[in-house]
C-alpha cells in the first residue's frame, strides 16, 4: 500500500440530535470557579493516578492509505488487546473542502452549526473567555447521588478547564476492528481551536485500559490529538468501574465545561435508569448548554461510504 502521504478526508455533517425543551430551573452555584491560580501539573498528574491515559506521546502509530489505496486488513485483536498492529484508513466526506491545506484551516472561527461539534466546542470557548474576564466558570458534571430536584454539579475552584467527549457508539467494537473510520466534519479544527485555549480533552470509552495503545494511535493519526496538548483517555480500569465514576474522577481534577455524547446516558448515568425518559426535565435546560448530543466522533465506513462516484453511478 502506497505511504506517499496521508490522507485526512471528514464524515459530512451528521444531524445533531436535540429536541430537548429548555427548562428554567438554574443548577446550584456549587459548580462554579473564578479567575485564580490554576496548577494544571497537578490536575494532569492526579488524573493520570486515577488511571487516565496522557495522550501527550501517543504510543504506537496506525498507517493511513491514499485515495484509491486499500487499507491493508485489521489483524483480530488478541485477548489482551495489545500492540498496535494493522493498518487503517481514516477518511472524510467532504465534497466542498477541495484541496485546501487542513493547517491553514485550524484556527478559522467557529460558526456555530457549520458541524456537529461546533456548538460545543464554541459553548468551551466561551467559558474559557469568561475564566479570563474573572467571570465564574460552571461544571456540567453532576455531583455523585445527584437530586434531581435540586441538581449541584462538581466544584470547579482552582481547576484547569477541560471537555469531555464520549468515543463509544452504537457500535463501539467498531473502533478497533474497522479497516476504515470516517471521522466527523469539522472535529479536528474544533479540538485545534480547544487546544489553542488550553482547554484539555478527556475521551471517555467503555474499551478496556489494554486497549489503549490502539486507541491513542487512532487519536493521533486522526488529528485529534497533539504532543503538546493536556490531553487523555479514560478507559475501563477493570472491575466494578463505570463510565460514570470516571466522569466524576475527572472531574475532581478537571473543571468539566462541555460534554458531547450520542445519548443522554453519556452525560450522566442517571438516564439508563429512569422509567420515563423525560423523567428528569430540571436538567432539560443543560443540554445545548453544556451537554451537547452529537454523533460519535469516529464510525465505522460501509462499503456504501467509501465508494467512488463512479462507481456508485455504474
């Protein structure tokens, strides 16, 4: 397989899945945090002792294919999920983009709408220039045993700002066993504008930590993470953890602004338990405002997605 170069194509912009009603009901002012002296050492360093991953010297690389190339086949994954071996093609659908340079485009502003992840990445950016104005500075995270009546969300004094972004969808083996991932429109320059601000990224996934080699490597080929950015992968640590208590974990270390997931389990697991699933509308209010519902940030390809116009013609 050709390696001349590296081909970053973007999945078109999928429909974000609101349909929320906003509620008035403000969360209390437990959340909030000032502009103060913020030790982001400490946070990276706490956090990685939770058991995060630091993405800052990806482990492993994966290969990605030219136009017209083959990817070369994805070996099955050994139990322990370990090494980095097989290839992929990470591609995008991005008909209007011609052949514009990816770096001239980092730092472009944010219209919100223009992908499905630019209101989330511009609701972060705003709560970051509100940190620099001494404005107070709002989590999204729930506290733990949350009344719903009265949601608090986890303190946010003298922490660095950060997002967190849900990797799983509805089929997340995908992201390891796929020859072809298409990666959504627009992401790379939203985290790029992210990074610009020092605001870190925390993946979340369900993957066991063995897998993380693999993970990291799809990050960074992708562009979505950076050598130089505080940011890290959460995976399941083994036992009785959950995606929730890792939320939390991250949260105590991180001021937790934006959340994006494909359901609303992904914000907080309260919503895998609640008889209606309109059961808990004091939170409505959060999404689109702090909770954002989009399409998982990686999908699998079909064969449908990857083939040429002519041939889909012929």
């Amino acid at each position: 397989m050709s390696r001349a170069g590296h081909i970053f194509l973007s999945l078109s912009a999928c429909t974000l899945l609101s349909g929320c009603v906003a509620a008035l009901l403000p969360l209390a002012a437990l959340g909030t945090i000032g502009k103060n002296e913020i030790d982001r050492g400490r946070a990276k360093q706490e956090l990685v002792a939770s058991g995060a991953i630091g993405l800052g010297m990806p482990v492993g690389s994966v290969t990605i294919g030219l136009d017209g190339d083959s990817a070369a086949g994805l070996p099955v994954p050994s139990d322990d999920l370990a090494g980095q071996g097989g290839a992929f093609e990470i591609a995008e659908l991005d008909l209007e983009s011609g052949s514009a340079d990816r770096e001239s485009q980092n730092f472009q502003p944010l219209v919100p709408g223009a992908s499905p992840y630019a209101n989330f990445a511009a609701h972060a950016l705003k709560q970051s220039a509100r940190l620099e104005t001494g404005e107070g500075v709002e989590s999204v995270v729930l506290v733990p045993r949350v009344d719903i009546f009265q949601p608090e969300t986890m303190d946010c004094e003298g922490k660095p700002l950060a997002v967190l972004i849900d990797l799983d969808g509805p089929a997340a083996a995908g992201l390891l066993k796929a020859e072809t991932l298409y990666r959504q429109n627009g992401l790379v320059e939203a985290l790029n504008r992210l990074h610009f601000a020092q605001i870190s990224v925390i993946w979340l996934s369900d993957h066991p930590v063995a897998a993380s080699g693999r993970i990291s490597a799809i990050l960074n080929e992708a562009g979505f993470s950076h050598s130089e950015s505080d940011d890290f992968l959460f995976l399941d640590r083994g036992g009785e953890d959950r995606k929730q208590v890792r939320r939390w974990d991250a949260a105590r270390n991180y001021c937790i602004v934006a959340i994006a997931g494909d359901n609303r389990a992904d914000f907080d697991e309260l919503y895998d338990y609640l008889l209606e699933p309109d059961g808990a509308i004091t939170l409505n209010h959060m999404f689109d405002n702090g909770w954002f519902l989009t399409p998982p940030p990686l999908v699998e390809a079909t064969k449908e997605m990857v083939a040429k116009p002519d041939d889909k013609e012929g």
